[in-house]
C-alpha cells in the first residue's frame, strides 16, 4: 500500500528512481565496482579478478532482495552489500571493498544521485526559462497596472513582470552550474578522512575512483563528505521553490476575480472548479505547486543540522538525509515543472488589464504629469503637491484626474488639452521596459543553449 504523496501523488519517475531503494543499491555497487577498477589501475588488483567483480556488481546478480537478507542478520546496510557480493564473486570477492569504510560507499553513492539529480534539474529549469522567456516576448509591450503594497502604482508591461521572473530563473541556472562541481563530490580516504587503510597512493586511489565515476575529488574530509555541500544544494532547492512559488502566486493574484488579468489554463470541456460552485476555475496547479514549495524550504533546516556531526562522524544525519535529499529533489522538479505547464498554458487578457487601468480614473499617470511639469522648470517638491492635491480632489469627486489638472492653473499654464490626452495614456509611461525585455530573452536564451 502506498503511503507517501511521493508514491502516488507528487514528483517524475525518473527521480523516483534515481532516489528509490534500488536507485541507491545499484549506485553503491557502481561505486563498489569503481574501487576495484582503481586498484587493477594501481596493480593491486588483477584484470580477471576486476572482471568478475565487474560482471557481478549488477543489481540483476547481486539483488537488493539478498542484501536486504544479509542485512537483517548483520544489521548494517554495507556490510551486508560487501557480502552479498563476496558471495557472488567467488574467489575474487577478496578484494571486495579493499581499503574502504562504510561511508565512502554511502557518501559516493549519494554523490551520484545528487549529479543525476542535478542533471534532470537543469534540464527543467532551462525549459522552464525558455518558457518564461517567450512569454515575456510575446507580451512584450502588453501594458497593465504596477501595483504596489496592493495597491495601483504606475503603468507596467506583462513582458516586463515576466522579464524579471526570467532573469531570476538565468540567476537560478548560474547558481547551479556554479555549485555543481562542489555538490556532487565523493570521498573515499577511510574512517577518519586519513587514508591509513589505502596505503601508499590512498589519494591517487581516491582521484581514480572519483575521477572514474565523474565526481569531484575533495581535499580534506572526515568520515564523510562536508555536508555543506548538501546545504548548498538543498539551499538552492529552496531558492529555486522560491522562484516558482513567487510566479505563481502572482498567476494567482493576477487571477482573481476582481482583477482577472491572467490565469492558468482551464479546460472548459472537461475540468471541474469546484463541487458545488459551478462556474469556479481555481488556479489548482499554481496552488498545488506553491504547497510543495513551501515542503522544499522546510528540508533547510534539517539539512543544516545534518552537518553539525560530532568528531569526525556520527549517524544523527543518516536517517534524516534519506528524507531531505531525496523528497526536496524530487518535489523541487516537480514544482519546476508545473510552473512551466502554468506558464505554457496562461491566458493573458490585455483588454482586461487596460480596464483595470481606466478603473483607477486616471490616478495611475499622476507621476508622469508631476516628471513633465519638472521638465518645465517647476520644482519636483512643488510639482508633486500640486499632482498631491489634484490627486485627492479627483478622488473625493469622483472625478477623472484629467478632468481635474485640466482646470488646476498651473497645469494648464504648461500643457493643453492635446498634451495630457498624450500624459494620460498608460503605453506612454511605461520607460524602458521593452529593452529590458529584449536583453533579459537574450540572456536567458543564450544560457539555455
């Protein structure tokens, strides 16, 4: 019977098994494997006892049912994986985790889930910032109303809003081609990080093996690797949960009812909104996504604890890890890929957006009056209480705040009637955000390639 949402809810089957149970057996007999490699490449080892240790270190031949079987009895995971493949390797099991300690094994291994989680992760993301970035040039100079503190501010483009969720999604992408080099590192210098039970050549050997595998060799280790590198990968977990979260409440916001600008897809043929109110279409996926945000940023904290180990190791961080590394991974794509699916199917109402703007009768081009009565040798001090005034005297009446400057003297000494039609439309007013767009698609498109 299933039991976690990640079963049978939440998350893609490729990080369910790059995290699953056998995910993490096959990855630590393909590090077993890799330390036998490194000591035939030392002469150690001889190739026909590697061969049959790399025939055998497979999970059809060496099961995960057999190790589970050992380790009731012994108790201790690797352990039992080490006899499990002794016992299929014959003669040649002698050599079978030659030199190594339990946690070279287990922190290796993690390290491999980590890079293949890393892998898949990019790949979202990039897609994700390919569909944010035509979004944001499709709505290039779509004007609408800036709101600030909930409340209208000035005019804004929807291209503009999306060109800032684009660029923190480059920044995302930067961030994790940056930290991947240090997250998916392996370790393999024994009990206490010496190298004592390696021999002469025990970081040659630990540089064979890591090298071989693709992973980062470290310089100074305990018994495990620094798990600062897990608090910087699942820090940018949370960031990343972040930046989703942070798009989708706006599709959220921008969705409802009294502002109905722009929102998830809805498919009118089939869909159900709610159970009882039958014309409801809920923003389902960005609300489902922002939940398991929150989920992600909640492993910070453990992960942060799983690195204060005592000495030179303790097993505190072993079971909590099982939990933080696997679920954030696979929840942080999960909401990776929705928002991308929201943001694919989103409806955007221009008209909508410029009646929201006529709504505010006028108000939202008090800035732009103010900037040009500057311009005119008026002080900005003085220009703005007279904007101020003309302000709250449109509101009281009800007014349209043109209707108001048309008859406030020092106004109409600058301007006539042509030049605030001109002061009072909303694309007039809206700056450089159209070159901020370009650059922003630009960058980010030349990240994704």
């Amino acid at each position: 019977m299933a039991f976690c949402p990640l079963d049978y809810r939440y998350g893609c089957q490729d990080f369910k098994e790059i995290w699953s149970e056998l995910g993490r057996h096959q990855r630590q007999l393909e590090v077993e494997r890799a330390l036998i490699w490194a000591h035939m490449q030392m002469g150690r080892v001889s190739a026909d006892d590697y061969a049959i240790v790399e025939k055998i270190a497979v999970p059809s031949i060496v099961t995960k049912e057999r190790v589970s079987e050992i380790e009731a009895e012994t108790r201790h995971d690797i352990m039992a994986l080490t006899k499990a493949m002794a016992e299929a390797a014959g003669e040649a099991g002698w050599c079978i985790h030659l030199g190594a300690t339990s946690n070279d094994i287990v922190d290796t291994a993690v390290a491999l889930q980590l890079r293949d989680s890393m892998i898949l992760l990019r790949e979202q993301l990039c897609n994700l910032i390919a569909v944010t970035a035509d979004l944001s040039e499709r709505e290039r100079d779509t004007v609408m109303l800036g709101r600030t503190h909930g409340q209208a501010a000035v005019p804004i483009t929807f291209g503009l809003k999306a060109a800032v969720w684009v660029d923190e999604m480059r920044r995302q992408l930067i961030r994790l081609d940056e930290a991947s080099p240090r997250i998916a590192v392996g370790k393999f210098l024994g009990a206490v990080g010496t190298g004592a039970a390696q021999g002469e050549g025990a970081r040659e050997l630990q540089n064979l093996i890591l090298t071989h595998l693709g992973l980062g060799v470290p310089l100074a280790t305990t018994q495990v690797v620094g798990r600062d590198r897990y608090v910087e990968y699942v820090s940018w977990l949370a960031n990343v949960a972040c930046t989703c979260e942070k798009v989708l409440q706006e599709i959220r916001n921008l969705q409802r009812s009294e502002i109905a600008e722009a929102g998830e897809g809805f498919d009118i043929k089939k869909q159900v909104g709610s159970s009882t109110m039958a014309h409801k279409k809920n923003p389902i996926k960005s609300e489902n996504a922002s939940g398991l945000a929150r989920i992600v940023r909640s492993f910070i904290i453990p992960t942060y604890e799983n690195a204060l180990l005592w000495h030179e190791r303790d097993l505190a961080n072993s079971s909590s890890e099982r939990f933080t590394l696997s679920h954030a991974s696979a929840l942080c794509e999960d909401v990776i890929a929705k928002t991308a699916n929201v943001l694919t199917n989103l409806w955007v109402d221009s008209d909508r957006m410029l009646a929201n703007i006529a709504s505010q009768k006028g108000l939202v081009m008090a800035e732009k009056v103010m900037i040009d009565l500057v311009a005119h040798g008026i002080g900005r001090d003085e220009a703005h209480e007279i904007l101020r005034s003309a302000s709250f005297e449109a509101i009281e009446s009800g007014e349209e705040l043109i209707d108001v400057c048309s008859r406030t003297p020092a106004i109409t000494a600058c301007f006539n009637a042509e030049d605030l039609e001109v002061m009072f439309d909303p694309a007039n007013h809206v700056g450089v955000s159209g070159e901020i767009v370009d650059e922003a698609v630009a960058l980010a498109r030349a990240a994704i390639e």
